[in-house]
C-alpha cells in the first residue's frame, strides 16, 4: 500500500490546464454568475499555488478538488450575503411593541419548527430565516434541488398547521 505522504498532486500549471474548466462549472453551478465563478476559481487556485493543499491521497485529485470548489463557492456565496447586508441601510429602530410582536412570531414560528423532520427544519430555516436560494441551498446540504423544493413545501405546509393549531396567524 503506498503511503499518504508521498501522494503529490500534479505540478499546480498541469493542475490548473487540467482541471480548470471543470472547476468553473461547479463554481457557476453554486454560485449562478459566470464573473464570480471566475473570482472563485482563481481564488481556490491561487491558494494552491501559494500554499500546501492538504490533499492527502485518500480520493483522487478530481474527488478532492471538486469538494474545495464546491466549498469555496459556498463560502464566497456566504461572503456576498454579508457583504449584501452591509451595503443595505439601517433600518429606523422599531418600536417596544413592534419588537415584542416579532419575538413573538418568532418563538411560534421556532415551536412549529420543532413539529417538522430535520431536513425539512433545515430547508425552511435557510430559506425564510436566511433568504438563500435553493440552489444555494442545495449545494449547502449536498441534496438535489428538487429535494429542496418538496421538503420546503412540506415544512412549510406542516408548520403552518401547526401555527394554525395553537391560533396564530402567520
């Protein structure tokens, strides 16, 4: 068996030749915008370039560098979130009880959570509490889009009746 240690990835120009085309489909795919997809990939291989990579020879060089794309593309969709939110203008404060209304929605919105399956609580949180995307979402817990689109139909039917049992509107 040969050791992980002596395991080397190509030199980074065959590396980059090679794999680049595919890099810049997965980034796409995640990130849904040709100009960004490049910045990821030039980030992702600009850091290979300048650092260890950390492949340790357990899958093949296409596995490992399909799982960093598909990582630093959900990382720099995080990245443009934040950055989103920043560039939005404060809100004027809300009033005491405008703030007390809201709590509570949202604690009814949180107990009727608890009445739906784990992927189902997943998908509803990312999408109404986070506002990402579904592919977004996708990439995020690894499901097909689709698998996105039920499972948040059924969340939210199911914590809508729950909302509807205890007498709240949503």
């Amino acid at each position: 068996m040969m050791d992980a240690a002596v395991i080397a990835l190509p030199p980074f120009a065959e590396l980059y030749r090679q794999y680049r085309t595919r890099a810049l489909a997965i980034a796409r795919r995640i990130v849904g915008d040709a100009d960004e997809a490049e910045d990821v990939v030039q980030d992702v291989f600009t850091r290979l370039a300048q650092r260890p990579t950390g492949f340790d020879g357990r899958s093949s060089c296409t596995t490992w560098l399909h799982r960093v794309m598909v990582n630093s593309s959900i990382n720099w969709l995080r990245a443009r979130k934040r950055r989103e939110r920043l560039q939005h203008e404060p809100e004027s404060p809300a009033s005491p009880e405008a703030q007390a209304v809201g709590a509570e929605m949202q604690r009814h919105f949180e107990e009727a959570l608890d009445k739906v399956s784990e992927q189902q609580r997943q998908v509803l949180w990312l999408r109404e509490m986070r506002g990402y995307s579904y592919p977004e979402i996708a990439a995020m817990l690894r499901i097909p889009e689709g698998t996105v689109k039920s499972a948040l139909h059924r969340g939210r039917q199911r914590a809508l009746a729950e909302l509807e049992e205890r007498g709240q509107q949503p």
